[in-house]
C-alpha cells in the first residue's frame, strides 16, 4: 500500500500546484486507483493509521473526501498539516478556501481574505490566484479590483499556475487590468498549452494570435 499511497499522493501534489481543476485531480487520481484495483475502505484507513507529515495530513484530508462525506475530518487534516509545517503550501490553500465556503468550519469570507493575503504576500501561487477571484466577487472598487487581479494573475503564473496562464492571457488580448498586447497573450497561452494540451479551441487560439502578432511585426 506504501508504493500506491506515494504514487497517489505525488500525482496529487503534482497536478494541485499546477493549479490544476478539482474535477481534473480527481480524475488523474481515479485513473491509478481504478489500475490498481484497490479496496478504498482499508486503503483509507491505512493513510489514516500511517499519516505523519504535513503532506501525509493534507492529502489524507483531501483523499477522504472520495469516500466519506465529512467536510470537518477533512478541515481537520489540513489544520494539522498547517500546525506541522505553516509553509505548506497546499495546505495553506485548502484552509482557506474552506473558510471562505464554510467547508468543515464556520464561513468566514472576511478571514478567509486575511488568509489569502497573508499566504499570497509569502508566494503562495494557490491563494494569489483565488484571491483575486474572491475580490473579484466581493469588492465593488471595480478599477481597484482589475488591477488587482490582473497583477495576482501574472503571479501565479509566473509560478507555474495552469489556469492562472490561461486568464492572464485573455486578459491581455481584451487590455483588463493591463495594457493590450497580444504578444504576452501568444505567450502565456503557448506556455499553457504546451503543458495542458486539452484546452478546448486554444490551439485554434494559438494559430490566431500568432498571425496577429506576424502582422504587427511587419
């Protein structure tokens, strides 16, 4: 179970810092567990009876959820990933997001944006790119906010964030909270793509801009 746990636990580290979606990590996950054929019910409480580090807590937390129907153990999890190592990034993450949707404690949006705050400021690619999503549909300062996301963005994407590319991109082809140039828009989505090459249209999109970016150039 040791070699399924590891091989599990990288694949989910892997694809959640790549700011990958819920539906997608959860899918890379279901490929190994459906190869491996695996009895959850024991498999969980093996990483239940065995979880020691931050990680092993973060992912025990994350991975229960496919089986049992218990945001508060989960919550639990993650604060004990914190409570061993505060400079986790995943777990940094997930307690926020929880607190801001109320998922195993008490909805919190106004602390759930000092938490996103306080991880952001530290580098913390997850929470800059919700966080600028959370502004988005919780502050009315619209000017304040577009610029603000746009500069949270390019954070995380700088940082390797999938989705955080992808919005970047569209938001320098329409000029949101940045100045119009379609060459970093070409980039970041030639940067997505090349790693995520699923992306419905984008390859038409590529094709687009980079003869929109020849014209300019000639």
């Amino acid at each position: 179970m040791e070699n399924l746990k590891n091989n599990l636990s990288d694949t989910f580290f892997e694809a959640f810092r790549n700011g990958y979606s819920e539906s997608d990590v959860r899918r890379k996950i279901n490929e190994i567990l459906v190869s491996s054929k695996i009895d959850l019910n024991p498999f969980l409480e093996y990483l239940n009876e065995n979880a020691m580090t931050s990680e092993d807590f973060t992912f025990l937390g994350w991975f229960s959820r496919l089986r049992i129907d218990s945001e508060v153990f989960s919550f639990r999890q993650y604060e004990k990933a914190f409570h061993i190592d505060p400079h986790n990034i995943t777990s940094q993450f997930l307690l926020a997001y929880c607190t801001e949707f109320g998922k195993g404690t008490t909805k919190d949006p106004v602390h759930a944006r000092e938490l996103y705050e306080k991880f952001s400021s530290s580098g913390n690619h997850l929470c800059q790119y919700q966080l600028a999503f959370h502004l988005m549909f919780n502050v009315k300062n619209a000017k304040f906010v577009q610029l603000k996301m746009s500069y949270l963005l390019k954070l995380a994407a700088m940082q390797g964030h999938l989705d955080a590319m992808l919005y970047l991109g569209n938001r320098y082809t329409n000029g949101i909270g940045l100045e119009r140039d379609l060459h970093q828009s070409l980039y970041w989505f030639s940067k997505k793509f090349k790693i995520d090459k699923k992306v419905v249209n984008l390859r038409h999109d590529l094709e687009w801009f980079s003869s929109q970016v020849k014209k300019q150039t000639h």
